[in-house]
C-alpha cells in the first residue's frame, strides 16, 4: 500500500511539473510581443496604404466610423491608452484627422505605435503585472498591452473589410 501510495504522489508530482512547464513556456515574452507589435504596425500601415483614394471616407453605415477614422483611432487608442493605464508621458504629437492626407495619416500612425513600443518598453515586469482599474475592470497592465493588440486587429480587421468593399485587394495577413 505504501508504494501505491509513493507512486500515485510521484505521478502527481510529475504531472504537476508537466503542467508548471507547459504554463510557463505557454506566455508570450516581451520580446516576442514586440516583434508581433511590429508586424502589427507595418500590417496596418499596409491596410492604409491599400485603400483607393476614392474610399478614404467610405463608411460601412452613416453611424459608423470611415475607413480613414477606423485607422485614425487605432493611432488615437494606442496613445491614450499607454497615457492612461501604461506610464506614458506626452507622445508630443498629434493629427487633424479632417485635413489630414493619406501620408500624414500614416506618420501619425506610425508614431503611435512608436509610441507606444517605448512606453511598453519602459515598463518593468512589477509595472506590467500590477493590477489596475481599467474601463471598471481590475486587470494587469500585462493585459492592458493584450488589449492594445486585440483592439488593433479589430479595426484593422474593419479596415480590411470596408477595402474589400471598394473592390480591392487587402494585404495578406502576416501572424508573426
């Protein structure tokens, strides 16, 4: 009974690193966000750059945001978020999204990543695992930086469907 006892503990303790191992290496590191964030940017300036002129201010709805406003808040909320929940300081810049053409549009958004990616940067591994109150939700900053990501792709993911709309071509998705 003793040895039942001793092997069924050693197959729970073994299980348990098993699972520990597959947790642990299951996070995406910093480095490896950063990378995706990146590709993030470049997609999205891609996703600007394929739109025709004529569909700049397309909108799927009158009630929705244009095409040009569904890149312009990407932009908007990679600031203010890393301003109101991630230490950001100042980012310095900003756009009349009204007067705005294509080329500056995509400066801008470029800058914001930019941004943004110091201002993740910045932050230490005590600073990213730290709870706050976000959108009356208590979360870590960790989960603040996923959000950034998931919000992206949903308005490039509005982008690519409103350049489909206007009979063109979006560009091919890249996941890494």
């Amino acid at each position: 009974m003793n040895k039942v006892i001793r092997l069924f503990a050693g197959a729970v303790f073994a299980s348990f690193l098993m699972l520990t191992a597959v947790v642990v290496n299951a996070q995406t590191t910093m480095d490896e966000y950063m990378v995706k964030w990146e590709n993030t940017k470049n997609y999205t300036l891609a996703i600007l750059d394929k739109m025709p002129d004529s569909g700049m201010d397309y909108k799927t709805d009158p009630k929705a945001m244009s095409f040009k406003g569904q890149i312009h808040h990407v932009g908007n909320a990679i600031v203010g978020i890393s301003q109101g929940f991630l230490k950001g300081s100042d980012p310095g810049f900003e756009i009349n999204l009204e007067t705005a053409s294509r080329a500056e549009l995509a400066e801008y958004v470029s800058k914001c990543f930019d941004y943004g990616k110091k201002t993740l940067a910045a932050l230490s591994a005590d600073d990213l695992g730290e709870k706050i109150e976000v959108f009356g939700n208590t979360v870590s900053r960790r989960q603040v930086a996923a959000l950034l990501m998931d919000h992206t792709s949903h308005h490039n993911g509005s982008a690519v469907a409103y350049i489909r709309v206007q009979g063109a071509e979006p560009p091919a998705y890249v996941g890494f």
